[in-house]
C-alpha cells in the first residue's frame, strides 16, 4: 500500500511541477525513448543473471506493493506454534514428533497454522532442525551451527536478486544518456529543417535523460531497497526461531525458551509478555506449563 502510495507521489509531483511551471504534458510522452531505457534495461538484467534469480526479482516486486508477512500477528501464532510442539515434547518425548517433522503437512499442530506450510524455508528451517535433534548424538552448539549457516545461505540467495535490481537502477541514468544521444544524432540530422521540428527532437533527446535518473531514484532503487528490508526481515524472524530452538535444546522450559524468542523479535512488532502469555495459554496443556 504505501509502495503504491509513494510511487504516486514521486511521479505525482513531477509532473505536477512541470505543469506548475507551464510545461507541455505531451512532450513528455516519448515512446521510442521508453522503449530504448527499458528494453535495454531490461536486456541487460537477462544478460546478467540466471532463470532463477530472474523468477525470485519478479516474485519480490510482486511483494514489494504488499503489506509485510512479518507482523506481530505473525511473532504471536508462531510463538504459540512452537509452544504447542515444544510442550508436547515435554509430555511425550522427541520421538513424539518424528512424524511432525516428517510429515508436516499431516500434523495436527501445524496444520493450524497454514501459513507455516506454505513458507517452505521456515517449514524446513525447523522441521531439519528438529530432525537431527531427534536423531541424537548432536550436541546444541553443532545445531546452532547448522542453523546459522543455513541462514546465512539462505540470506546470501535473498541479496542475489536485489543485487541484480540494483544494477539495473545504477545502469538507468547511463541508460538514459544513450536514448539522449540517439536523439542528438537524429537532431544534427534534422538541421536546416524548421526550428518547431528542431525543438521537438532536441526535447525529445531530453526526455530520455529525464527518464532514466527518474526511473533509477524515483521507482527501481527505492523498490531494491525495499527488497532488501524484505530480506532483513526474513532474517531476523529465522533468528527468533533459531533462538527458540536453540534455548530448548540446552533444557530450558518451553515458556522460557519462548520468552527467549520474544526478546528477539524486532522492537516495532515484539509482543509484550502478557500478549504472549495469553496467547500460549489457549493451547492445550498451556496453563500447566505456563505455572511450571
């Protein structure tokens, strides 16, 4: 929403202004200046990365007009999550949820949460993460290990794309200056001709100077910037889990290793305790292991 909202303002006032200062809005409208800027940008990012970091930047400006998925609402069901599956390993044991690891789809706790099926990383994050805990014989420091570097790999996957992106941003100005120089070339070829003629080539050779920053600060840079924040906050949310996981492993409580992972959670999205509390407390067996 306020992607969409900022996009508005900055053409919005752009143009507003041109048209403050007399400008003539159709002089702006240059379609083969458009079609050099973003045919070449858009060239230049097919020649630079594979298929898949070219699915994974589509995805991400699909995301980019979309509300945050890492909202408090989301901290609280997944610190309730974890507190459910974490409580009834302490009633039954690890082997209790063997087949919740294994089989995530079928399992009763998490599928009451299908947001958690659908996040395939966060899924594997913590399902392979419980698994080698259930095998054994891996001591907590070797399993914050793992997590670590599977975060770090995944994080390093997530720049890919916005390192393309803004490439593609910085190439726009330069980008620009070529669709400016064509028109130059088609001006000088247009002297002697009538000085209306001239004008309207040589603005149009303008134009494309114009697009290309515009494009560059005004929409793509800000977009791989916002990206970019994406990715953090994906980061930061593996992190909770990461020391979720992790508090447990060392023997701690299951509240404790929740209020543990609260005190992760980014300050602008982090529940207060008592929000925690009565969310985990709606679980079955939460009021017990709440007193313990």
């Amino acid at each position: 929403m306020f992607a969409i909202l900022g996009i508005l303002i900055v053409f919005g006032c752009v143009i507003g202004g041109f048209l403050m200062e007399k400008g003539q809005i159709l002089v702006l409208v240059q379609p083969a200046e458009l079609l050099i800027i973003g045919g070449a940008a858009l060239g230049t990012l097919l020649i630079a990365n594979p298929s898949h970091i070219l699915k994974r930047i589509a995805g991400g400006i699909g995301g980019v007009f979309g509300s945050s998925k890492f909202s408090k609402k989301r901290y609280l069901d997944t610190l309730k999550m974890m507190f459910e599956f974490l409580n009834k390993i302490r009633r039954e044991g690890l082997l209790a949820v063997e087949q919740d690891v294994e089989k995530p789809k079928e399992s009763k706790i998490f599928q009451q949460y299908p947001w958690f099926l659908k996040d395939h990383h966060v899924q594997d994050f913590v399902c392979d993460t419980m698994r080698m805990a259930i095998t054994g014989g891996v001591e907590p420091f070797d399993m914050d290990q793992m997590m670590e570097l599977d975060m770090e790999v995944h994080h390093r996957g997530e720049e890919l794309p916005i390192s393309a992106l803004t490439t593609v941003a910085d190439a726009l100005p330069g980008l620009g200056i070529v669709a400016a120089v064509l028109g130059v070339v088609i001006t000088m070829g247009a002297l002697g001709g009538p000085p209306e003629e001239i004008g309207h080539k040589v603005a149009a050779a303008l134009v494309g100077t114009f697009l290309g920053i515009l494009l560059c600060y005004g929409l793509v840079g800000p977009m791989a910037a916002k990206l970019s924040k994406d990715a953090g906050e994906q980061n930061c949310y593996l992190h909770v889990l990461r020391v979720l996981i992790l508090s447990f492993l060392k023997g701690n409580a299951p509240m404790i290793a929740i209020e543990m992972a609260r005190r992760a959670v980014p300050a602008h999205v982090r529940p207060s305790f008592d929000e925690m509390e009565k969310s985990c407390k709606g679980n079955k067996g939460g009021t017990e292991q709440a007193a313990a």
